[in-house]
C-alpha cells in the first residue's frame, strides 16, 4: 500500500506576482527572477521499448530550478509534470512556461517524455492498458531518477520527500495510477497480466545510470498528485493510506467522463473500456477521509486548469511543500 511520504501542473500556483516577497513567500509567490531561473533540457531520464516497437527509445525530460546561485535551500520539493494527447501526441515543451513558473515561486519541476502508441483507433482494453501502463512506468522512472539523485550527486537538490506528480487528461491518468495503483489492488486479470508483463507494478523503465537496479533501490511514492480531467478504471484501487489529490474536471467534458463513462477523441470511442472520473474519484476519497480538493468546471471543455483552479491548487500544495 501506497504511504504519504512527505503539476503543480499545468498551473503558476502563485497567489501574487510580487516581484520583492517576504522570504515566507516562497511556494507562493514569484521569489526568483526569470533570469534566476536555470533550465536543463533533453536531460535523459530512462529508456524503455514503446508499444509494440522493437527500438529502445530514450526518455527525456526538461528540468527547471531556480539558480542554486541564488537558492539557498538544499532540499526543494519537486514536481513532474506531464502532457496529456491521447497517449498519442506529446510536446514536453508546451509545459516549459509552467515549469519555469514554479521553478520561480521556489519548485524544482520537471516536464516529461513518456512513451506513445502509434496505431490504429479504436483500441482493445489489454492495449489500452498495455499503453496506459508503459506510461505510468516512465512517470515512475522520473521519479526513481531524481531520487537518485538526491541519494548520489545531488545535482538538483530535490526533497525525496515531497514529490508531486501532475497532469493534464493522459498525463493526469498517469498521475492518478502512480499515487494509487498497488500490486495488490483488486485489478481485472487482464491489467495483472499486463503489469506483470511489463516488470510488475513499478514497471521495467531503466533509470539512466542505474538501469532495473534503481526498481529496487528507489521508492516512486509521491506526496500528492494533481489530476485535471483524468480518467482511471475503478476507484477500487483507492486505499486509506494513499497520498492527497487535488482535481479539475469539467462536468460535459466531452472526451475524459467526469463520472463515468467512455474516452473518447474527436467524437469516436478510443476504446470500449468504462473509466471513471473526477467526481467518482473525490467521492471516493472523501469517503476514505483523504484530503483532497475538486474544482468542478460546469462547461462541456475538455481544459487545462483555470486561473481559478490554478490558486485553489497552490493554497492546497503550500501546506504540504513550506519548510517545517
């Protein structure tokens, strides 16, 4: 079971645009200038065999910190961020502006490549949960990165305690799946035995500079995640001691169902597979008694979060990230 280790996606989280805060401001406000901002680009974090492909692909991910210069903290929380697209489509530099956004307000964050599917749609549920799966896999790798990170060279002086991992519709379902998805879950015999095919719950993505080992060594718990208009297959996966979430979801989202139902692109079914969304997700851990947030957009959008959203989200997160 899943224990709160102590994107922010998709979203600037600052409450204000204050140029010269008091230090207390840190995780709220813009504390670093843009050019107190450092970037890392096509930083490679794993390597793993796309669906139904035969190439080892790399992974790769682009990282923002503020200046170390200029940062005195040793030890920042950190937050990956990943694209949505269907699982087919990608851009990790559309969530650059965001990443600098929180790299500025005092985050180490990252935004990631994670594998595709290239084929024909509508899929199958095993392929359905054969590509979900690689994904989650990947986002898990990241994770089991900067851990190692943290535990050898130290280079982007992360907290390994306070990771968060958010996203926007695919991106998000890779969130939901790596805070909650356990191996002992009561999951349909056709996700078991893709899991187990594809190295068991954490997955077979090799770590750059550990390789498989790093499965093993380094934990990818998270200490919250962020979903905005994802989409699992059962709330059931959803356990007492899983992390805290915080979810936008549009109540017509035409593509991910806010309740339950189909995805679908452009008007046509991806697959034939029941998901649920945001609003049977926060029941669920309402019912739990796991902190969590739901901003309900009462449109029929399929959006990124809202500006509103957007501030709720950093007054859930601060409690969580400010220094002890």
């Amino acid at each position: 079971m899943k224990k709160i280790l102590g994107i922010l996606s998709i979203c600037c989280i600052c409450f204000s645009a204050c140029e010269t805060p008091l230090p207390s401001d840190r995780y709220k406000s813009f504390i670093f200038k843009s050019w107190q901002v450092q970037k890392h680009p096509d930083i490679i974090y794993g390597h793993n065999i796309p669906f139904n492909q035969n190439q080892v692909q790399d992974l790769e991910m682009n990282v923002f910190e503020p200046d170390q210069e200029h940062d005195e903290l040793e030890k920042r929380p950190l937050v990956i961020l990943a694209q949505g697209g269907h699982f087919i489509n990608l851009n990790r530099a559309s969530y650059n502006n965001k990443c600098k956004a929180l790299a500025r307000i005092g985050f180490v964050a990252a935004t990631i490549d994670y594998r595709l599917y290239e084929g024909p749609t509508p899929i199958d549920s095993v392929t359905q949960a054969e590509i979900v799966f690689r994904g989650v896999a990947d986002m898990k790798a990241a994770i089991r990165f900067f851990r190692h990170d943290a535990a050898t060279d130290n280079k982007y002086k992360i907290d390994p305690d306070k990771i968060i991992v958010g996203g926007f519709s695919a991106g998000a379902t890779m969130s939901l799946l790596t805070a909650y998805a356990d191996a002992d879950d009561p999951l349909p015999t056709y996700i078991q035995e893709v899991i187990a095919n594809n190295g068991g719950i954490e997955g077979n993505t090799f770590v750059e500079n550990i390789g498989a080992i790093g499965n093993d060594l380094y934990s990818s718990e998270v200490l919250l995640a962020i979903n905005i208009a994802g989409n699992i297959h059962s709330v059931d996966i959803i356990d007492a001691d899983d992390p805290p979430l915080f979810s936008q979801h549009a109540v017509n989202d035409p593509i991910a169902p806010f309740n339950s139902g189909i995805v679908k692109r452009g008007g046509n079914q991806i697959s034939n597979v029941k998901v649920v969304g945001a609003e049977l997700i926060h029941d669920r851990l309402e019912a739990l008694g796991i902190d969590n947030q739901l901003h309900v957009l009462n449109n029929n959008k399929h959006t990124g979060i809202t500006d509103t959203a957007s501030k709720k989200l950093g007054k859930f997160i601060y409690d969580y990230v400010a220094e002890d």
